[in-house]
C-alpha cells in the first residue's frame, strides 16, 4: 500500500473556501480550479461541478489517489471553471443517493441538489466570471457521484447541460430507470464511462440505461459510452478517463 502523502500537490490555480450550507445541515469546504489565464482575462468560463471534492486535486486530502484534474487542465490550458464539493464524510451515502436503498439507506440526494442549484451555484456565478446558462454548465462525478449527476440532468434540465457519468451506481434503487421513463425527453450531452473489471452488474445497468435513454435523447450524438478494458473501481480508473471525458463533453475532441 502506497503511504498517503504528507504535503499537498495541489496546482496554483486550485483553491479553497467553506460555504453555509443550509440544506446539509453546515458549512462545507469547497475547491475551486481557475483557468491559467483566469486573472489575466476578462472572459467568462464554463463551469465543471464535481462531487467527492477531497479526491480530485490532491493527493494529500485524496481517500486513495486523486483524480489529478489541476494537472490535466493545466497540460491542456482548459479555460473551464472547476468547482469541487467536499463530501459529507459519514453521510457521503445519503447525500449522492436520490432514494434510500434497503440495505444502505440513504436517500437525500434532493436535498444535495438544492444546495448545488440553489446555494453553490449562485455563490459561485456572483463571485466569479462564469457562463452560467445550462449549455456551460456541466456536472460529472464517479460510483454514487456518477449516480447523482445523471439525476441532476433528469431533475434540472434547465440548469446543467452535460454530465460525465463514471461507474454511476444504477444498482443502488430501480427508481433511477423510472425516473427515466417518466421523463419526456432529455436534452443534455452525456458521458458514461465504466470499466469491465467493476462488478458484475455494472456493465449490465449500464447497458439498460443506455437502452433506456436513447429513445428520450432529443440528438443521439449527445450520448458517448465507453468501457474500459481491466478498469477497476477505482481513482485510478476515473483519474486516466477524466480527459477524455472532458474533452468530449467540451466539444474539444
């Protein structure tokens, strides 16, 4: 086992501050990525909201390796706004899920959502040069994060227009595909990405899901998915995808 880091390896351009979050019950700690040319321009940028925050840029806060985005973006000079929110620890479950789960519990994923639609968001379009319409709006997270961000699309799809959905967990309550089904149509490009070496269902939910929404896409080159052969459950899995995934999603590829 790799001994966890005792510095940070954070980016300059990665920063952090701790927003009231009512909906949640506290504070939370979020990270913020800039753009190199951020200070130096008067441009407004895309915004990229992630979950699991603790995990994307530092090796140091990471649970088991960071997703390494400041690192990424910076090698491609990206010029899209990071926002990064920090789990709730012991109540990560309940708050990326939408409805409980018999064994799990869970279930308070509306409430998370309100807090990024109605508290986070307007926070962050006030206080930075952002594109706050829903084609430059993006939502993307992995396992339970890749979960809630489909969810997010279905719930506000006047808020985000595009989600990176990694090794999303459809397996957590049958609901999610009737969420689907309810839906009149979906008009929101989509990544979903897992790998082979997952569980034994995820490909299976994948592929339902799939079968699912492609019938409600409003333009089917709005959806991408990708299996990656020997991709485990992992950061490491989630971390090698997050440029392609990106990429796609920004219409840079």
């Amino acid at each position: 086992m790799t001994a966890k880091p005792q510095t940070p390896s954070l980016s300059q351009n990665v920063s952090t501050f701790t927003i009231n979050a009512p909906q949640l019950g506290g504070e939370r700690k979020i990270w913020i990525y800039l753009p190199n040319i951020y200070e130096n321009s008067d441009k407004k940028f895309p915004v990229l909201y992630m979950h699991d925050g603790q995990n994307l840029f530092d090796s140091f806060t990471a649970f088991a390796g960071e997703w390494r985005i400041d690192e990424t973006l910076d090698s491609l000079k990206a010029e899209t706004i990071i926002i990064g929110i920090e789990n709730g620890g012991d109540n990560r479950i309940n708050e990326l899920t939408p409805y409980p789960n018999e064994k799990y519990g869970g279930g308070n994923g509306n409430k998370y959502l309100d807090f990024l639609v109605t508290t986070l968001k307007p926070y962050v379009d006030e206080h930075y040069r952002t594109l706050s319409d829903k084609e430059n709006t993006m939502i993307m997270g992995s396992s339970l994060g890749g979960l809630i961000s489909f969810y997010a699309v279905l719930k506000y799809p006047k808020v985000f227009g595009k989600a990176g959905v990694f090794s999303p967990s459809f397996w957590f309550n049958d609901k999610i595909y009737d969420d689907v089904h309810a839906v009149e149509s979906i008009n929101a490009k989509m990544y979903f990405m897992a790998g082979d070496h997952e569980s034994s269902e995820m490909i299976t939910d994948l592929e339902r899901m799939e079968e699912l929404i492609y019938f409600k896409l409003t333009d089917r080159k709005f959806f991408h998915k990708k299996i990656v052969h020997n991709g485990r459950h992992n950061e490491k899995l989630w971390a090698s995808q997050f440029k392609d995934a990106y990429l796609w999603l920004t219409g840079k590829n």
